[in-house]
C-alpha cells in the first residue's frame, strides 16, 4: 500500500517542492511589506532600526525565494534572520514557542532551512537559467545521475 502511494506522489515532488517555496516566500515577502510600508497591514518601522533592517532582509528574501533566484542562499539567511528573531525578541518570553509567540519564526526557521538543502523545486528561475541549465533540478531530485561526458568506458 505504502509503495503504491510512493510511486503515486514521488513525481510530483519537484513541483509541490516549488508550490511550497513560492507560498513561503510570498508570506514572508508580506512580512517585509508589512514592516518597510506598512501593506498589507501593520505600522511602518522607524528607518535604520533592528525592525527596518529585518523587514529590508524579508522583503529581499522574499523576493529571490519566490522567483527561485539564488534559493538557497536567500534561505540560508532568511532562516537565520528567523533563528535571531527567535532567540532576541521570543525566547526571553519563555522558553516554548506557543507560550512565547514564536512559532512563525520557528516555522520560517525550519522552513527555510529546508530550502537550504532542497534547493528551489523545478518551477524556479535558477532552474531555468542558472550555470547547470534547465532540468538540473528535475535530474537531482529524481537522483538519476547525469551520463558522463567525453570518453565512456566499456567494460
């Protein structure tokens, strides 16, 4: 039963990986917004303040992350950005996130920190034009490795 589902869901990976990146980035793009103009909703941050310079961090994160342009370093800092948000501005609230009001940036955190090592999924801008060229990423996750180039050997 189990293998069954495998076989069902495993090539549809690659695109809910970008459905997944697009939506978090999105979100977190909402985040910068909201603290940079204060849309959707929120108040504007004082400029050159730890909460300006966070909000700068979301909004460009969010952008690169939602076009899948240079994922995985973008998710790298945006997962640490979480990670120091985290740690300075909930956890002296106390020590669990429900109780302390920290659970997006723990999920922004880990979130992120996935992408980090996923990549950007197949429906990305690097996948498409970056240095390994188009289907890079469909090949890696699938984990079928690329034939050799120049000289094959026979055995």
């Amino acid at each position: 039963m189990t293998q069954r589902l495998e076989t069902r869901l495993n090539p549809h990976a690659p695109t809910v990986l970008s459905l997944f990146r697009i939506f978090f980035g999105l979100l977190f793009l909402c985040h910068g917004t909201s603290l940079l103009f204060g849309w959707p909703a929120g108040t504007v941050a004082a400029t050159g303040s730890l909460f300006w310079l966070s909000g700068l961090i979301e909004l460009i994160t969010g952008i690169l992350i939602s076009l899948g342009l240079f994922t995985r370093p973008a998710a790298f800092i945006a997962s640490g950005e979480m990670a120091v948000a985290f740690f300075t501005q909930h956890l002296p609230h106390g020590f669990w996130p429900i109780s302390n009001g920290g659970e997006l940036a723990v999920m922004y955190c880990w979130a992120f920190f996935l992408l980090v090592f996923t990549g950007p999924g197949v429906y990305a801008l690097e996948t498409r034009f970056g240095p390994r060229g188009p289907g890079y990423v469909r090949r890696s996750l699938r984990g079928s490795p690329r034939a050799p180039r120049g000289r094959r050997w026979r055995r």
